[in-house]
C-alpha cells in the first residue's frame, strides 16, 4: 500500500531528474564520435575527475550499506576505506602512466598484447559481470530505501529509475556522465551532512560516543593474524586488492583517465577521490552508530520496523537481532525523523549516490563491448556513426541487465556483504592476471593460461564453499577469496614458467 508523499519533496525529486536528462541533452549535441562518447575528448579538469571518482565510490552502498554494518555490528568494514591510499600511490605512481602512455581507451587490450586473445576475453567477462553485479547492488538499495519511504513497488523503483540513468547517459555520453557526477557528489555530501546534524540534534555527540565505546561499535577489529575471521587485516587485505583493482584495472576508471588534459590531472584525481572518500565514509559509519545509540534511548520508535521485518524474514522478535535489519535502519529513520523539504533533499542525494556509479558503469561496459567484442570480432572497419551506435545500443543493453540483476537480488540480507562477495569473486582473477603480465616480463602464454585455470579452480572453492562436503570447504574468510585468488594466479604463473625454463 502506498504511503502519502508530501508534495514540496516531489517537486524537489522531479526537478532533480530533469536536471539530470537536462545535463545529457545539454552535452547530446557533442556526441558526433565514438571517442567524443568514451572519453569526453580528454577535456575534463582534474578537480572534476576527482569528484567524479568520489562520486563513483560513494555509492548507494556506501549510503546503505556502511550505517547498516555500524548498526548491526561495528566498524570493521571502514578498513576497506583505510586501505584507499596505499593503492591509490600504486595505481598514481605506475598505472595511469602506463595507460595514458598507450594511449588505449580499453583496459584489456593489454592483455591481448601480453598473453593473447583468451585473456582479453576472460578479463572482459570479469569486468562485465563485476559491472552487473555493482548495479544490480545499487539497484537494489536504493529500491529498498524507496519502498520503505513511499510504499511503492521495488520492481518499479527499479524499472523507473534504471530508465532514466540510461536516457541521459545514452544522450550526453562520458561528459555527462562525469559533469553529472560531480553534481551528484556535492548532493550526497550535503545529505549525509544533514544527517549527521539531524540525529546530533536527537541524540547528543557525547552519548553516541559514549555508548559506542561502551558497547565496542567503534572497533575495527582484531588484530590478531587471523585471516579465518573478519579481522583488521582480513578487511585491510581485500580492501587494498579491491581498490587496486578499481584504480588499476576496473575499465570504469581507466577509461575515465584518458578525459583527463593530461597524465598530471589524472594521477591527481585519483588523490583527490581519497581525500573526498574517506572523511565522508567515517561519517556514514558515525551515522550508523548514531541511529544505533538513538534508538536504544527511544526503542518505542523503531518497533514498528522491527515488528515488519521479524514478519517479513520469519524470525521471532525477541530472536530479531540489529544486523537483521541494519540495511533499512537509515530509510526507517528518514522516512519518520526527516521534515518535510528536507525529505525530498535527502531522497535526491540518495538518488545522486546511485545514478553516478551506474551511469559511469554503462558507458564503461559499453565501450568495452565496442573495444572487445564489436571491432575485433564483428565488424572491424565500423565508421564513426556505426560505432556511436553500438556504443548507445550497448549502454542501453547493460542498463537493462543491471535492473535485472538488481530485481533478482531483492531480499538479500546485507547489501555490504552482498557486494563485497560479489566483488571478491569477479575481480580475482582479472587482478591477477593483470598483475602477472604487468609485474613480469617472462612468463609467457602456457604458463598464464594454466596459472588462470588454476586461480579459477581455487577462486570457485573459495566462493562457494557451501557447495562442497563440510571436509573440503575452505577454512578462509570470505573476503580472502580476492586476495588468495589473485595471489595464486601470480604465484602458480611464475613458478610455472620457471619450471618450463629449467627443463628446457
């Protein structure tokens, strides 16, 4: 049943959305080239660049997913953001060079170049379902914070706003995509600012600090060397491949490096997305914790929310516990402590978190459709309009997967472990191999293709462990999977190729 929607909060929502398709018309006029729609004719400033990652990073799982983990638990996961600024001195100090040097638009060209076709093939996949697999994430959450504000349908919300992001992003290509961002970050900014302040007001500063270090929440785990538990090195481990991977070889970065002016601006942007990304990331995790202390002070006011999931999940309420519900604390909060204008601003800056990570994500699986698949297998000598076209048909297909994928995933119970999962399984094996053309300079052919069979086996024993006999599951924490998978295949890689060199 819908609930009733004040109407200054609608007009703030439907200005915001035409904002958005104004942007990608205002920029549609531009797009007369394949390289115009991909790389914006390397025109983009650096400071832009910079919040256009930021925007990127600060997704709707951020949004939801950060105070959910500190509500229901504690702040281990804000380790996956103190590990950004060691690879981002990797990727700035080698990769964008690297790329900006070459001069091609997609990541896994290179990779063709070093190992052959098979491994551009197999690094695309990866990419491609990891693309899938962060859209229907955000899909998914924000569907959730607007079903518990509006009571309508999640299948909808998906369906609506899925449309929208492919419209204008199909219309206004990567400039859009970028100057929409940028808009997009200082949004979300501002809405999680008027968060923090609202729940300050109702709770107190020192009560929330000092219940959250009576009750432990601030704790980023034990750092004991134990990586059979979510621990401090376990989170800080997956973060840093995770976030290599991300700056280093996630197409939705690389292709963004070339918009730079030149390689100075994009090293630099990297930089400032760290900077932006991680005093904002504390602070959702402050705002998790804060929602947990003030609804200790006042549980009559989040009965109703728990009473509605015990019903939705069928669990008992007294066997309810706060990461069963953590994910829809925030909208719960919104929906029934926010006033109205404020509602509407909020549900923008919500809005803003998921439309500039899937919006970079289409355009980026576009062009790698038309880079990786289209020309070198389709029809190679395309002109300029045939491959505006392609690249426009493609974006709208990705879009369509992505709500599919999000509309599959409705009912899981934590968004953050969703896609730290989903992450971990994807980006293993093109991380690794990767690094093994990248690090190396012997290790050929042969010895790549066993090391990425091998990593695959072991990425897959990792993953699903649930599907083995209890003897053969693995021991290892799930976020291990990353980390242990892109290791094997750079270790099996050299060790392979060495042996072949010894017995030759």
């Amino acid at each position: 049943m819908t609930t009733s929607f004040p109407l200054l909060d609608g007009i703030i929502i439907v200005v915001y959305f035409l904002l958005m398709l104004g942007i990608g018309l205002f920029f549609s006029k531009r797009n007369t080239s394949s390289t115009q729609f991909t790389t914006a004719s390397g025109r983009i400033p650096g400071w832009a660049l910079g919040l256009s990652f930021y925007a990127t990073f600060l997704s709707a799982i951020t949004f939801l997913g950060d105070p959910g983990k500190a509500f229901g638990s504690n702040w281990n996961p804000f380790v996956f953001s103190l590990s950004m600024p060691f690879a981002a001195y990797v990727s700035a100090r080698f990769f964008v060079p690297f790329y900006r040097q070459s001069e091609r638009i997609s990541a896994y060209t290179h990779l063709e170049q070093r190992f052959g076709a098979w491994a551009r093939n197999y690094a695309m996949l990866c990419f491609i379902m990891t693309q899938l697999a962060r859209m229907g994430t955000i899909f998914y959450g924000v569907a959730l914070m607007l079903n518990t504000l509006s009571g309508i349908s999640m299948y909808w919300i998906i369906v609506v706003l899925g449309c929208c992001i492919i419209l204008y992003t199909v219309l206004g290509g990567m400039e859009a995509v970028i100057w929409t961002e940028v808009i997009q970050a200082i949004i979300k900014t501002l809405g999680a600012l008027l968060i923090l302040g609202i729940v300050l007001s109702q709770a107190g500063f020192s009560s929330i600090v000092a219940s959250g270090l009576q009750e432990h929440k601030f704790s980023l785990g034990s750092f004991r060397p134990d990586f059979f538990s979510s621990t401090f090195w376990v989170v800080f481990l997956y973060g840093f491949f995770i976030n290599l991977t991300n700056f280093g070889i996630d197409q939705n970065y690389i292709q963004r490096y070339h918009t730079a002016r030149n390689t100075q601006d994009a090293a630099r942007s990297i930089w400032l997305c760290v900077v932006y990304y991680l005093p904002v990331s504390m602070l959702f995790f402050f705002i998790g914790t804060a929602l947990y202390v003030y609804y200790q002070q006042h549980p009559e006011l989040i009965f109703a929310l728990k009473e509605q999931v015990a019903f939705d999940k069928g669990i008992a309420l007294p066997k309810l516990t706060p990461a069963d519900y953590g994910d829809k604390v925030l909208p719960f909060f919104i929906k029934t402590q926010i006033p109205t204008g404020f509602l509407g601003l909020l549900i923008a800056a919500l809005l803003s978190a998921a439309m500039s990570t899937m919006s970079s994500g289409m355009n980026s699986s576009a062009t790698v459709f038309l880079q990786d698949i289209y020309q070198p297998y389709l029809e190679p000598n395309a002109d300029a309009k045939k491959q505006l076209r392609v690249l426009r048909m493609a974006t709208i297909a990705m879009g369509c997967m992505g709500m599919a994928f999000g509309i599959g995933m409705i009912g899981v119970k934590s968004l953050l472990d969703a896609w730290w999962k989903l992450a971990g399984l994807f980006a293993s094996g093109m991380l690794g191999l990767f690094l093994l053309g990248f690090l190396t300079k012997r290790v050929g052919n042969l010895a790549a293709k066993i090391a990425a069979m091998v990593g695959v086996l072991v990425i897959s024993w990792l993953s699903f462990r649930d599907s083995f006999p209890e003897a053969w599951q693995s021991p290892f924490e799930p976020k291990m999977t990353v980390v242990i998978g892109t290791l094997t295949i750079l270790g099996v890689g050299v060790l392979v190729e060495r042996l072949w060199r010894i017995k030759n």
